[in-house]
C-alpha cells in the first residue's frame, strides 16, 4: 500500500489524528486551491470551481467535522476515478 493509499485511507476512516498539511495534500491533489486567512486568523479556505468552499483551521487536533469534509471529496472523487 503506497503512502497516498494509506493517507486516504486515514481520511476515510475519520482517523482523529490527522494534521492539517495532510488535509491539505489530500485537497490540493483534487484540484482546491488554498486561500491563505487575512489579518491573522488561523482558518484556511480551499476553493474548487464549481464545488462548494471548505475552510479548514490550522489547529491541533484536526476536529472530526473538517475530517468528515475532506472525507465527502475524497468520496466524490473516486466515485469518478472508477470506471
């Protein structure tokens, strides 16, 4: 099992020890864009058109609803990859 494979597999069982850059790997390779806060918040935004924004905090730990979030692309994502 590759580390992609594996890092998936973390996120689709909402595995409560995830970091943020690891949500944020898994996003960007789906094609988000992260928008950095302005004025010194900790709350990152990641855009893909024609989906819906996920913001995300930069806190330790990762809350589960920001994992279920990630979680409901990665889903969407390989209902597509599958043929």
């Amino acid at each position: 099992m590759s580390k992609w494979e594996k890092l998936l597999a973390r996120v689709l069982s909402l595995d409560k020890n995830l970091r943020f850059e690891e949500l944020k790997k898994v996003l960007e390779s789906y094609g988000y864009v992260m928008n950095a806060p302005g004025s010194g918040s900790s709350h990152f935004t990641f855009r893909k058109e024609g989906h819906n924004p996920i913001t995300i905090p930069k806190h330790s730990p990762i809350k589960r609803i920001y994992i279920e979030m990630v979680k409901a692309v990665v889903e969407e994502e390989m209902k597509h990859e599958e043929p």
